[in-house]
C-alpha cells in the first residue's frame, strides 16, 4: 500500500500543476551546493560499468537555498561548469569536479519578457533547454505555455519566442521534454506525451531557431523510445548520432531510465522513425530517480554523459548528477525493450 501510495504522488508530481514543494519566489544571488559521492550499485560499491558506460562518479546534490532543485534540464561547460534549469524558471550554475571552474555558483529567475510578467509563478514550466557554442545563445521549451524562447548570452534577456500549432496538439503536460540543437543548427523536439497514430512519439525538426518567426513549419518525424519508457531530454552527441534520456515510473521500481542512443540517417524526411538503442539501463540496485536531463561534454576527446534528477521539491527524492563515459556505440538490443 506504501509504495502504491507513492507511485500516487509521484505521478501527481510529475504533473506540471502548482504544488507546495514548489518555490514561488527565487532571488538571484550566490548558491552554495554540497555533494556527496555515491556508488553505482548500492550492494556492490565496486562496480564502474553498466551497459557500455563506465561510472566516473555520482553525486547527492543539496543546498539550504529553497530555490535549488527540480531540475529538467542541464549543460555542462568545457571546464566542468554546470548550468541546470528547474521545471520553475530557476537557473542554477555550480561546479563538479577538480579545479574552481570558470564561474560562481549562482542561483537565479529566467528573465522574463514586460508582456509575460502577468503570468503566475508556476506558469514558467521550463522543461528543456538548449545552446549554441558559438553563439552563447540559449533556447528553453516550455509545457503549459507551449513555447520556445531564444535567451541572449548569459541569459541577459529574451531575445524572441514562439508557440507553434504542431507543439499546441501536444498535451500541456508533456510536450517539450526534450529540445535539442543539432550541430548544423537544426532544432528537434520530442514530445514526451504527444503521440503519432502508430504509437511513437511526435518529434518535430526545425530547420533553424524555433523561436524566430520566420522559421519554416517544421516536419513531423518519429520516435521509439525503449518499451515501456518515455522521453525526457536529449542531446546531439555529434552529427550523426543523438542521446536521449528515458524514464519509466512503476509500483515495482519506482522510477528507472535508460539512457539511448539514435543514429540519424543522412537525410531527416517527414515520417522518419528515430529508434533508440540502449546504452544503458538505470534500476535498482543501481541509482535511480526521475532523471529529467542530460547533457554531454569532451574530456581529452572522449565523450561524457551526465544526467541529472528532479526531485520535485520533494523529501522523498533526491537531486542526482551521475557522470560516465561512453566507451563505444554499438550495443546488442537490451532484452529488456
């Protein structure tokens, strides 16, 4: 009864509604954040792997600031910086690692548009976010609102947003989970419970920024995600290959991911069907929450993938930044899809 009474919460959680965890009001300023190392495996601390990723660490996040956690979304800087966004229009930036990094830890509001300042707290649902290296430019996708909003480097304004008709269709409660920038500056957004006729998830590319006005209508493509799970971020790990972060919610594991990888054909048409392979599946014993990012970063070449958990706000979850390697693309299917 316990754990179905969790599931309960959990899943009224999930829900992009106002809630008690959240913080209604965030001043900017300075954030101090603590991490405590975790092992992989809470029966075996020895273990370093799991699928075709090696474990180079995983951290308990907290900090006495009230603003800090439910993250959806996260970046991470050459120098190890960390950038999360909340489900609330929280940024936060801090560093994981050896060294101080390049900036402070900080915690701070999205800025907001004159027109926008009407809107309640709890309307800025900021489920993904994206950025352009060479510009510093930032995109964030919003549920509940439905839209897409170009930052200015360092967020210092809202630079354009728009809401299109195709993410409309999409539930308010689970459209833009996921927003990635691809290399040659084509946008993909996954819906994570907007759903074509067969089944699969509605992605839709855009070939330019999604925020401008006079970017064409994008085209409708497909995604497969592993059985039973559903998108909640990615992240173009190259030109040819994205990353997608996955989560599952049952009465028997409580939450699990996995994380997939896509092979994107040379050509994206409409109809296209991106299906996710397995790298890796997070479940108890191993550590597991609603892991709601994932970003990638390069240490001497090598690709590195860190997610990150939204603990809701909640007692009862935690706020989780794992950080592997991925030693090689090709994995057999997971029994498990």
């Amino acid at each position: 009864m316990q754990r179905i009474l969790i599931v309960l919460a959990l899943a009224v959680l999930l829900l992009p509604a106002p809630h008690m965890g959240k913080p209604e009001t965030v001043t900017a300023g300075a954030l101090l954040v603590t991490a405590r190392a975790l092992p992989l495996s809470s029966i075996d601390p020895t273990l370093d792997h799991v699928g075709v990723l090696a474990y180079l660490g995983g951290w308990e996040l907290k900090s006495a600031n009230p603003g800090f956690g439910g993250l959806s979304s996260l970046l991470v800087s050459p120098a190890g910086d960390m950038l999360g966004l909340s489900d609330s229009g929280i940024l936060m930036g801090f560093h994981i690692g050896p060294g101080e990094g390049e900036g402070h830890p900080f915690i701070a509001p999205l800025p907001v548009r004159a027109q926008d300042r009407h809107r309640p707290w709890w309307a800025w649902d900021s489920e993904s976010m994206t950025r352009d290296p060479a510009t510093g430019r930032y995109w964030v996708g919003f549920e509940l609102q439905q839209a897409i909003c170009r930052y200015a480097p360092g967020f210092a304004r809202v630079e354009a947003c728009r809401t299109w008709p195709e993410i409309l269709a999409w539930p308010k409660t689970g459209s833009i989970e996921s927003l990635a920038r691809l290399p040659d500056g084509r946008f993909l957004a996954i819906g994570e419970m907007g759903m074509t006729p067969d089944g699969r998830h509605d992605t839709l590319l855009f070939a330019s920024d999604p925020a401008e006005k006079d970017t064409p209508a994008p085209i409708h493509m497909r995604y497969t995600p592993p059985r039973g799970y559903r998108p909640t971020d990615a992240v173009a790990l190259d030109d040819r290959h994205l990353l997608v972060l996955n989560r599952r919610l049952t009465m028997e594991q409580l939450f699990t991911a996995t994380i997939a990888i896509v092979e994107l054909p040379e050509k994206l048409e409409p109809g296209t069907d991106l299906k996710a392979r397995t790298l890796a599946r997070l479940a108890p014993p191993l550590l597991a929450d609603n892991f709601e990012g994932i970003a990638v970063s390069r240490e001497r070449g090598r690709p590195i993938i860190w997610i990150v958990s939204d603990d809701n706000h909640e007692f009862f979850q935690r706020t989780l930044l794992l950080k592997f390697e991925l030693l090689k693309f090709g994995l057999p299917d997971d029994p498990s899809r």
